[in-house]
C-alpha cells in the first residue's frame, strides 16, 4: 500500500508541473505575447522584448523569426490557446511575403530586415529556407492559404536549383560558406513533416526521408553523439569546430524522431532511448540544466546554457513517456527548475509570460532581453506536455 501511495504521489507531482507549465503558457505567456509581438505600426514581429514587455530590438529583424511567430500563433490558434493568433499570423505572413520574399519567393526569403521593413542581407541561408517552410505548413492547416502552398514549392523549387549539394542534402547558403551544419538539415526535416502532416502530400514525406537518411549516414557517430559541423562532404567533421557537440540538438532529434516514426511507420525507438542518455552524458550540468555546447576535442566549455536546449530536453522526455518510457517524473523536475530559474525574470517573478533565456557558466543570468525566437520552443514543449497529458486522462 505504502508503495501504491508514493507512485500516486509522485504521479500527481509531475501532473501538477505540468498543467502548471501549461497554465502559464496559456494565461500568462501568450496573452502577453499576442498584444505586444507583432509592430501594429510597421508590420511584423518584434525581434524581442526587454523584462517590461516593450520592444527591445536594435532595428534588425531576423526572417526566421518572423516565420517562427507565424507558426507559433497559427497553431497555438488552432490548438484553442490564442484568440488573437490567427489574426497575428495572418497579418504576419502578409507582412512576410511583402517583405520578406522577393519576386513571390522564387528564391525563398532573404535573411535580415530592418524594422521599417528593408532587406539588410539578401543572403539565401538554409536555416531560414527550413523556418519559411515551416511557417507555410501552418498557414495550410491554420487557413488553407494557397499561397502558403505555393510558396514552399517555390522555396524547394529554389533549394533544389541552387543549393543542393552532390554530396547530400543542401548547401549553408547561396554564397557557399563553411562550415556545413546538420541543424538546418534538422529543421529541414521538422518543416518536411509538418508540411507532409498539414497537406497529406507523400512527397514532403518522401523529403523527410531524405534528411533522415542524413542524419543516420552522415551526421550521427556510431557513439551514437549528433555531430554538428562538416566539411563539403558531410563525411569530414570542420576541423576548427569538428569537436563541438550541442546536447540540445540531441534532444531535439529524439522528438523529431518521435514525430517521424508516427508519420512513417518506422521504429527508432532504441535510437531515442540511447540519444536522450547520450545527451545527458554530455551536457548535463550539477543543476540538472543542458549546457549550450561541449568541446570534446579538449577546448573550454563556459557552460553558458540558454534555455532552448531545456524546452528540447523536456521535449525528448515527454516523447519518451508518450512511448512508454518512464520518464514523466524527470520532465515535471525539469518544469520545476524551468520555474525557478529561466520563468523567473528580473523583475518579474512568475507568470509574467517572459523569460531570462541565459545562464553563464556560473548560473547567473547573462542577457538584458527577451528574444521572441523562444516562443516557438515553449509552444513545441508545452503541445507535447498537452498532448501527454491528454493520453493520461488530463483536459
């Protein structure tokens, strides 16, 4: 009996972090961000906030993280979280393609904006590529926007062109600088299954294949550690950052991993399983928290830690649990420590909706802002924490 009633005990624990963690995301975070994110004055979204919840940016607007607000709010709107969501994203993705995408995106959209909406960098970079697809995935399921559609074949039409590389996957932009990544490739293959799970089209599906077949050849040592940086082959890591390993990425696979194998039909579970202690191995510190990276080749680790490697964390434990992993009491600690560190910004206290995104070396705070990038990352984290707590009999 003493045994039945300790694992309730610990089974309300970890139910109470996170349908506190999804309380404050939804009462407190997204409220906040709907009525102060998006510039009513000159269109788009603020790069970041400062711990009063005014806009903080320094006149440069990075395009990925216009795409990400426009997937944030489409599909916290969806999800019922958002009143405001759907009409910011939708004015969002006008902005956007106004803005942001050139000649209607024949070359996907460029990488830097001012405020007033003037293209700063016209580079074609990967990363953005992946985050525009992304945004257009859930133009599609939020709105059936044609022009969502349109647009990312256009964008894979462009990628495809100009960017492909013959040694696998695609280059890191269109002026062909080094170090190659496997990170873009990582939100190739997020984009690709979320526009597969939005269209029903077999051919972004297909696409998915592709970068998985990347990331098992190509970017995942048989140590069973992501690595990060290669040269034009993607057979040979860079050799000034060929040591560099990010836990978070490692996580953030494991979810993907998750979504891939529910799309696909495929089993990667042991493959998870041995990622998420691999990641834990590597960047785990005293407090619990992932570091931001880790030089294996002998270089110094700062142990700076933001907080997107601790969404991606607890992201991976809640795909584990939904496999029938136990691993719901670690993520409700995680939630905890979540609450008395980066949810607890300056000034702020708890459930204000904003957020202290880094951590030095030491555990001190080390930023003066919030940036409006990590609201993708607590949506992700807190739609797995619903979907778990959804499977377990929770509302």
């Amino acid at each position: 009996m003493a045994t039945r009633q300790g694992d309730d005990r610990q089974m309300t624990a970890w139910r109470l972090s996170m349908e506190r963690f999804k309380a404050w995301f939804v009462q407190d975070c997204l409220p906040l961000w709907a009525a102060r994110a998006y510039d009513s004055a000159r269109g788009g979204f603020h790069e970041s906030l400062d711990f009063n919840g005014a806009p903080a940016g320094d006149g440069v607007r990075r395009v990925r993280v216009q795409a990400r607000q426009i997937y944030t709010f489409s599909m916290a709107a969806l999800a019922g979280w958002a009143p405001e969501g759907e009409r910011l994203a939708a004015l969002g993705f006008d902005d956007f393609l106004d803005k942001a995408c050139p000649e209607a995106g024949a070359r996907g959209c460029v990488h830097l904006l001012s405020d007033d909406g003037e293209v700063l960098d016209d580079r074609r970079d990967l990363y953005d590529q992946a985050f525009l697809l992304l945004a257009c995935s859930a133009r599609w399921k939020a709105a059936k926007d044609k022009r969502a559609t349109e647009l990312a074949w256009r964008a894979m039409d462009f990628l495809d062109r100009e960017l492909v590389s013959p040694h696998g996957g695609w280059l890191e932009n269109d002026r062909g600088e080094t170090p190659r990544r496997q990170n873009p490739h990582m939100h190739l293959f997020e984009a690709f299954m979320a526009l597969a799970d939005a269209t029903g089209e077999a051919r972004w599906l297909d696409r998915a294949a592709q970068v998985f077949d990347l990331f098992s050849m190509r970017f995942l040592s048989r140590s069973d550690t992501l690595l990060e940086y290669f040269q034009d082959d993607l057979k040979t890591q860079d050799a000034s950052k060929g040591g560099v390993v990010e836990p978070g990425h490692m996580m953030e696979w494991i979810w993907l991993l998750g979504r891939y194998d529910r799309l696909q039909g495929a089993n990667n579970r042991q493959l998870m399983k041995r990622l998420f202690e691999s990641a834990k191995a590597t960047g785990l510190d005293k407090q619990g928290f992932l570091v931001d990276a880790v030089d294996r080749s002998g270089g110094a680790n700062a142990g700076a830690r933001r907080l997107w490697p601790q969404t991606e964390y607890l992201k991976a434990a809640l795909t584990l649990s939904r496999l029938g992993e136990p691993r719901e009491a670690e993520a409700g600690a995680l939630i905890d420590r979540l609450f008395e560190t980066y949810l607890a910004p300056p000034g702020n206290g708890h459930n204000q909706g904003l957020w202290c995104d880094q951590y030095d070396g030491h555990g001190a705070p080390c930023v003066t802002d919030v940036p409006a990038s990590i609201l993708y990352h607590l949506f992700e984290s807190v739609a797995e924490t619903a979907a778990l707590l959804e499977t377990n009999g929770e509302t």
